[in-house]
C-alpha cells in the first residue's frame, strides 16, 4: 500500500514572492540564514524551498556557498539503545 503525498507547506510571510532575478540584499541573508539554520535541525531541501518560495536546486546552492555538508538520501537511521546490563 502506497503512502500518502506529503501535504505541500505554504512559503512563510516573510519569504513569499521573495525569489527575485535581483532579491533585496537583506532578504537574501535572511533567507540564507533560515535554509542554513533549518537544514542543520533536521529539515528536508524540498520543505525549506517551500517556506522560503524557492526552488529545490536554489536551496542546495545555498548550502554549497556556506559549506554545509549535504546528508545522504533517505530517512534518518533510528538506533536502538541498548542498556547496560
């Protein structure tokens, strides 16, 4: 049994219709900021392109410009804990 898409986010205010040939400076290291910052805790390339109102491809641009590794495909893995016994 297939899964159910995944129900699209809406662009935050603050980045909706930001995604300009020339963006205002200051938006653009606030949005830098945000990708970078949401990427780190955990967040997908495709859910930040949707809240910032950019594209996949502009997002990983973003973090290869500020060095930010890429994970790899996939869902995290979930380790078990084992106790000591």
């Amino acid at each position: 049994m297939p899964y159910p898409p995944r129900p699209p986010l809406s662009a935050l205010p603050e980045f909706a219709g930001t995604a300009l040939p020339h963006p205002n400076p200051a938006v653009q290291r606030r949005v830098e900021s945000f990708v970078v910052e949401q990427y780190r805790a955990g967040r997908s390339l495709r859910e930040i392109a949707e809240l910032t109102d950019r594209s996949f491809s502009a997002v990983r641009n973003i973090l290869h410009k500020h060095g930010v590794g890429r994970r790899g495909p996939g869902a995290g893995r979930i380790e078990k804990v084992i106790a000591d016994s």
